[in-house]
C-alpha cells in the first residue's frame, strides 16, 4: 500500500523485508553494469584483499536497498529528486541478508499542493543488526487531493 506525503511522520522508521544475497545475485549485477574490478568478480583475487573474499559492488547494496522501500510509495511517488551522504560502512558480501529502515528525516510542503517533499533515511542493515549502508533521499510525494 503506497503512502502520500501526509501519511508520513518525522522520525518514524519502517522496516523492509530481508533480502539474501547470493552469488548468482553479485556476478549478474557485475555482468549487467560492466564492473569488471576483480574484488568483485574474482575470488582468488579477492581472498588476499583485506575483505577475505568477493563483495558486493557499492552500487549493488545501493540498488537493492532502493528496490526494498518502493513498496513505501510505490503508486505515489513523483520524482527521485537527490541523494546525499550516501555512506558505506561494512562490505556486504553473497551469504549476507540484508533489510533497510526507511527514517522520516523531514518533510515540507511546495507551491503545489498535489504534492510534498520528504527527506528519508535509508539505514541498511545485515543479519547481525550491523548497519552496512546509509543514505538520504529526497523524494518528491503526491499529497491526498480528496
């Protein structure tokens, strides 16, 4: 169920669903966009790195947590309008089941009232609650016309 601009509350969380991410996942993502960086693609490569193995490509643990929190306003969102303070904290790796908080950072009116901005936080978080990924989005909403 997609929410409006009113629905949502400043501080609130919500939480996605996990997601595992597998091998299959990490080389059809790498294959799909062209990253050919061997911490990535090559496991013996990867081993004598200081991640002792293959991880995700940042923009892979971007995507996927994008995708978790479309069901927030799948049916009601206008516009993407930016992304700041994109940080990675922790590699994220094919084994690892990853979720995503959705905080309400903020939210104000425009000139238009058919819709609203809100500023949202994305924390990702592995299976042992450790967040691996945090960004702000900045999204623009329809707002209830009734």
């Amino acid at each position: 169920m997609s929410m409006y601009w009113e629905d949502f509350e400043v501080g609130k969380r919500y939480e996605t669903y996990g997601r595992t991410v597998t091998e299959g996942d990490l080389s059809l993502f790498c294959a799909f966009v062209g990253y050919h960086v061997p911490l990535f693609i090559n496991e013996e490569y990867a081993k004598r790195t200081q991640y002792g193995g293959r991880i995700a490509p940042s923009a892979f643990t971007m995507s996927v947590s994008t995708a978790m929190t479309e069901a927030l306003f799948r049916d009601t969102v206008i516009s993407l309008m930016s992304v700041e303070r994109g940080r990675f904290l922790a590699a994220v790796r094919a084994g690892d089941t990853i979720r995503t908080e959705v905080e309400v950072v903020s939210k104000r009116e425009t000139k238009t009232p058919e819709k609203g901005i809100v500023t949202f936080r994305d924390h990702v978080l592995n299976q042992n609650d450790e967040t691996v990924f945090e960004i702000d989005k900045i999204v623009m909403l329809k707002r209830r016309t009734d």
